[in-house]
C-alpha cells in the first residue's frame, strides 16, 4: 500500500481531516482556544477564584464559544482581504 492510499493520522491517532475543510477547522480551533483564554481570565478577573468557580467559567466559555464560531465564520473573509490589502504580497 502506497502512501496515497493509506490516511495519514493525526496526533491523537484519528485520521487527517480533507482539506476541503480547513475553511471550517481552522475557525472552530480558534474560536475554542481564543474564547477558552479570554473567558478564563475575564471570568477570574471579575470573580476572583471562588468556590464553583470551575462551572461558572465553562458555562461562559460555551456562551462565548457560541457566539465566537459563527462570528468567525462570517468575518474571517473579510479579515483576509483586510490583511491582503495591508500586508505585502510575498
């Protein structure tokens, strides 16, 4: 068996995901990690480590995850024209 016919894993051992939906990927990783940070240290910041502290941060990273993926979704092609136009092409 050659290499193009066997799937290449990933690191968690699951097989590579078609490029075709690198478009939709990439967002959803973003969204996740970016609203993880931003929630966490927003919900410290006006909280403090309480107790119970751990599900009022989760139930705020899923609202802001919710709305951070579909906003991602619509804006990122128009991120990348603003970056075309502001950047060098290389």
């Amino acid at each position: 068996m050659n290499a193009r016919t066997t799937p290449q894993k990933t690191f968690l051992g699951t097989p590579r995901i078609p490029a075709r939906y690198a478009g939709i990927v990439m967002p959803l990783l973003l969204s996740l990690l970016m609203t993880l940070v931003v929630s966490l240290i927003s919900t410290l910041r006006a909280l403090g480590p309480i107790d119970g502290f751990l599900g009022t941060w989760l139930g705020a990273w899923g609202l802001s995850w919710l709305v951070a993926f579909p906003t991602l979704l619509l804006v990122l092609p128009i991120v990348r024209r603003l970056t075309a136009a502001l950047v060098e092409s290389g």
